[in-house]
C-alpha cells in the first residue's frame, strides 16, 4: 500500500532548513500533519518578507539568523540543497537522532513510479525538458511530473502520481550529495569543473554527480566527456546496462551485449538498442534549437527514452521545441540586432557552447558575475577563436575574466584583429556598454560564464532583468 504524506509526518517534529520559495509547498505538506514544524533561515523575517507570514499562518516557529542552525532537534530535518550535508550543525543533529534528508531525497525513497534523472555540468535543464516532452508524447502529459532542480518541487505533488506515471528529474551535485535511492534511468550529460566554491574539490564533484548511477537500472552517458566514459566502464564492469550518446560514431567493441548508443554520423542521428539493430532517428537539421550542443541534449533525451515513445514523435517535438527560457532565449531584434539571454550559461564551458550556436554573426557578449572559484584561462581561447568583437566584463568576476583573456597567448593577435573589451562594474551599465558596442547585423548575449549571486538571487532573476533592460531601449 503506498504511504502518505500524513503518514510521513504524523506525530513528528520537522525543521526545513531555509525559507525559500522552494520550499513553501514542502512547508504547507508538512504543517498538515506534524507536531510541529520550524523553519529555519539566516535571513531576518523582514527579509523573507511575505514567505515569513505564510509560515506563521502555517503555524511553523521561524528561527533566523546567523545562529539559524544551531540546536536542532527535530525528528525529520530537511536540509536546501545550497546546504552542506556535513556542517557540524547537522552532524551534531544526526548524531542525537535527528533524521537528516532533503525534499528530493525523500520524494525519490518513496519509488513513486519510474524516475528519469538527468545531472551533468551543462545541458541537464534542457535534455531534462525535452525528456519531459518526450515521455509525454509517449504516456500522455496528465502522466509526467517534471521537476527537481527544474520546476516545481515534487514532494508535495507524491499523492497524484501513480505507478502508471513518469517522473522527469533535473538533479545537481548539490542534491546528489545525500541522494541515494534507485531510478529507472540516470544520464550525466557530461561532468567539467563547476561549483567548486561550494565542493571540497573536483573529486567530490565528480563523486557526487557519479551517485546518480549507484542504483539506475540504465545508465545514459556521454562517450565524448573522459569522465562520463570513465564512468561507463565502471557500470559496465558492474552488469549495469550503458547507452552512449555521442557527436560521432561509437568505435566498434566499444558496446557490452546490454549496452546501446544513439549517435551522430552526418547529419543524421542513429540509434542501435539490443534486437533492434541499426535505426535513423532523424536528420539533425530536424532540431529546431541552434548548436551542436543541442543536438547533443536531443541525443541524450533520445536515449533516456527509448522504448516510451516514437520515433517519429521525436522528430515532431524536435522540429517544434523552440527551448527554454534563459537558454539561448531570442528577446528582440532592435536597429538590425539581435539580443539574446543565456543567463542560464553559469560556468565558461556554457558559454563556450552558446557561442557555437551563434557563430555564424559578429557577437557582443557580456560575460560576468560571482565567483564559482573556475579556471578562466580556457575561456580566452574560447572568446579568441569566435565571432566576439567586443567582450563587456561585469560583476564580482570582471577583473578575474579581464586578467585571463588579457594574460592569454592569443590576446595581442586577438587585439590586432579588433577586439575590444569593455568594463563595467554595474550589471545595467554592462547592457548599456554592450548595446553601444552592438552594430546592425550583430547579435548581444548575456552569457555571463559565471552564477548570478553577486547581484541576483538566481540566474532566472538576472536573466529576466536583462530581458527587461533589453525591452526599454
């Protein structure tokens, strides 16, 4: 029989660790039935403003602060997922019997119906949408839930879905790091350095996107990435069925018996499952989102979802996907230019992969934000070999990117040739800088190559701004 929510929390003391948006549908869920509920912030309730009255009309003790985490006692503890596992704080909790988890961690140890998890460095938001749109065309979309990292919270949404439905999950390293129960499918789109202002290191980042495989009943994993394929090699060695996706075509041997792979050759995308043999997909030029790395998202969905739907409605929704919102996002055309938001673009290998996309014009792109403690030094080359003309630096990271593209091998050729690089400190005056810098036929793009948190809340905030600013000119 499945269990409820009310019987989760019935009779229980349950501390949510940070008030955000977030976790108001986790709050009212567990309101209903706990003996008592805290939350928890370091902000003050006059910063959390509105989110502070829902909560004590909720009933739930709020305790802010710096001193927020200290003295926890209750019976279940739901840590953010910003939140580390292992302050001292929540160890000091667990050890006096305090069950630590996470909304994610516990809507995934209640095995609700079949979970299709993606994680990876870049590309998670967008294959995990289009996996989403897939297994509806396959299953009906009154039967798939989209959530995790993208979305709303799962959690609260458990007592609609059935056996019957499908769960489409974004998970990050931070949500990975206590996550431990089986899904249907796991994919890594691929793993590069990233957050390593919030990891020990690279290591536990590798490790923390690698606990997604620990329990999958497939595993979906990109043979262009050493460390996804590295990964692969250790889920075959343990009889875990693997499917690659790949830009090229998978060497021979490569594949176990259990295995699969969907890949391009061409301008056409094949798949070879067990008993199937070798199949067209579709043609690439199929996909309506611009980039190569797209097209790598698409493959990637195609393998998580093989068996639930068509190929041919495959090639319907890749014909009509126009993307999602901060990613690669048209806003306007304004004097012959054209501006775009990829405020979703956190780290250089994003913004490396949206320059791709758009390389065929002259590009002004204004990169910056706060620091994820990330090697910019690459990043010169990637800004070298495209079409950027001018590079408008912003935000805490400005003088970071500057001494790296500055300091690289490459910039007095690249200087020669024209670039310019333009710094503003103030994220408005860095638009401003870039519509100047723009000329008819250009393209602007917010690509920041960095996380949002010195001026925003989030990446969506900072690209919606940016929109906004953009609409006034």
């Amino acid at each position: 029989m499945k269990i409820s929510l009310d019987d989760l929390f019935r009779g229980k003391s349950v501390s949510l660790l940070g008030a955000g948006v977030s976790n108001m549908p986790l709050a009212e869920a567990a309101a209903a039935s706990a003996a008592k509920l805290t939350v928890r912030d370091r902000k003050s309730p006059e910063e959390l403003g509105d989110a502070a009255v829902r909560l004590r009309k909720l009933g739930a003790e709020l305790i802010t602060g710096e001193d927020y985490l200290k003295n926890i006692d209750e019976d279940l503890v739901f840590r953010s997922p910003g939140i580390r596992p292992d302050l001292p704080e929540l160890l000091e909790a667990v050890e006096h019997g305090s069950i630590l988890t996470s909304e994610m961690e516990m809507f995934l140890s209640l095995e609700p119906c079949p979970v299709y998890a993606v994680t990876g460095s870049d590309g998670k938001t967008t294959t995990t949408t289009i996996t989403s749109l897939l297994l509806e065309a396959g299953l009906g979309k009154e039967h798939v839930f989209l959530g995790g990292n993208i979305g709303e919270p799962l959690l609260h949404r458990y007592p609609r879905i059935t056996a019957d439905d499908a769960v489409a999950v974004e998970l990050s390293s931070f949500q990975l790091m206590t996550v431990d129960a089986p899904v249907e499918v796991a994919a890594i789109t691929n793993m590069t350095p990233n957050h390593l202002n919030w990891h020990v290191d690279m290591d536990e980042y590798v490790w923390a996107k690698k606990r997604l495989l620990s329990k999958c009943g497939r595993a979906v994993l990109n043979y262009d990435n050493d460390l996804t394929r590295e990964a692969a090699s250790e889920m075959q060695a343990a009889g875990t069925p693997v499917t690659f996706f790949s830009l090229f075509p998978i060497p021979d041997g490569v594949l176990h018996d259990t295995d699969s792979a969907v890949w391009l050759d061409g301008d056409v995308i094949y798949s070879a499952f067990p008993g199937e043999g070798v199949r067209e997909v579709m043609k690439r030029s199929d996909i309506r989102l611009p980039g190569i790395h797209n097209t790598a998202n698409f493959m990637t969905a195609i393998a998580i979802t093989h068996g639930k739907v068509s190929y041919e409605d495959v090639r319907e929704i890749a014909r009509t996907f126009g993307g999602v919102e901060h990613r690669l996002e048209f806003v306007r055309e304004l004097d012959g230019v054209t501006y775009i938001n990829g405020s979703i673009d956190s780290s250089p290998t994003r913004t490396a992969a949206a320059l791709s996309a758009i390389n065929d014009r002259p590009v002004v792109l204004i990169v910056g934000g706060s620091d994820k403690n990330l090697d910019y030094a690459p990043f010169a080359d990637t800004v070298f070999e495209s079409s950027v003309h001018t590079l408008v630096l912003t935000g805490a990271t400005m003088e970071k990117v500057y001494a790296a593209v500055t300091g690289a091998p490459g910039y007095t050729d690249a200087a020669a040739k024209g670039l310019k690089i333009v710094k503003n400190p103030s994220f408005d005056g860095a638009v401003m800088d870039a519509r100047a810098a723009a000329r008819a036929g250009d393209t602007v793009i917010l690509s920041p190559a960095a996380a949002s948190f010195d001026a925003f809340p989030n990446f969506m905030v900072r690209g919606r701004h940016f929109k906004e600013l953009v609409m006034a000119f």
